[in-house]
C-alpha cells in the first residue's frame, strides 16, 4: 500500500513542476513568502546618492537614464518590465528636481526653508558617506 501512495505522489511530482511558474524578477512586487529579488533594491539610494553628488557636491553632471537602465537591461528586465518602468518614472522625477523638492520628497506642499534643506543636504550626505564617496560612486560605472 505504501509503494503505490509513494508511487502516486512521486508520478505527480513533474506535473506539479509544469505548471510551476518561474519566478518573475524583474518586478518590485511580491507575493506573500514568495522569494524576494535584492539586485534592485538599493538603486533608489543610488539615484539620490547621483543626485546629490551633482546638486549638493558639485560633481559633473550625467545623464542618469543610459547608466541606471542599461544597469537594469543587463540584469535582464528591459523595457516593459516593472522595475524598469518603475525606475524610467523615478529618474524623471529626479532628473528635474530640484535640491528643495527632493528634501521634501517629492511634495511640494511642504514648506522647508533653505537652510533645512542644506540641512537635510548636510546630513544625507554625511550618512551616505561624505561627499568625496558620493563623487566617487558618481563618477563609477555601475557594476553589473
């Protein structure tokens, strides 16, 4: 009786991996106990880190587009992916912003001041490493 129970569930095991779906990792949303993907999930630093390195510290400009989603292309999630969506929205949004707007993420509602957003300037520089890291990391070519 054994062998034909063990028989029966070993003989639906690769009917159960057919129907399996890959999983998807070229988004940012995820199914509860569903493994999570980490490639992606400090670029949002990375892009502040870019921003602040050329409004804050003074570093040449780049355009952020070519690095950030070539980056993402060679991870494999092209155009029409989640996350490369996701990421296309988030660089325009930074791209025009000003130092004020991204202290106030993204609300321009909020009323800072000048000098609370050196402040704010100030210290996420200094978190992030100082501004000598952040030109560094600027000037850096994104790994794959």
């Amino acid at each position: 009786m054994f062998r034909y129970l063990l028989g029966a569930i070993l003989a639906s095991v690769p009917l159960a991996a057919a129907n399996a779906e890959p999983p998807n990792f070229c988004r940012t949303s995820f199914k509860p106990n569903e493994p999570i993907e980490s490639r992606f999930m400090g670029i949002d630093y990375a892009l502040i880190m870019d921003v602040l390195a050329e409004r804050y510290c003074g570093a040449e400009p780049k355009p952020m587009r070519p690095r950030f989603l070539q980056y993402v292309e060679k991870q494999g999630c092209g155009p029409g992916t989640e996350i490369y969506s996701e990421l296309e929205a988030a660089i325009a949004k930074t791209e025009g912003a000003s130092l004020k707007l991204l202290a106030q993420d993204g609300d321009p509602g909020l009323a800072l001041s000048e000098p609370q957003v050196q402040e704010w300037a100030s210290s996420t520089t200094q978190e992030l490493g100082g501004c000598d890291a952040l030109k560094a990391a600027h000037d850096a070519e994104l790994q794959q």
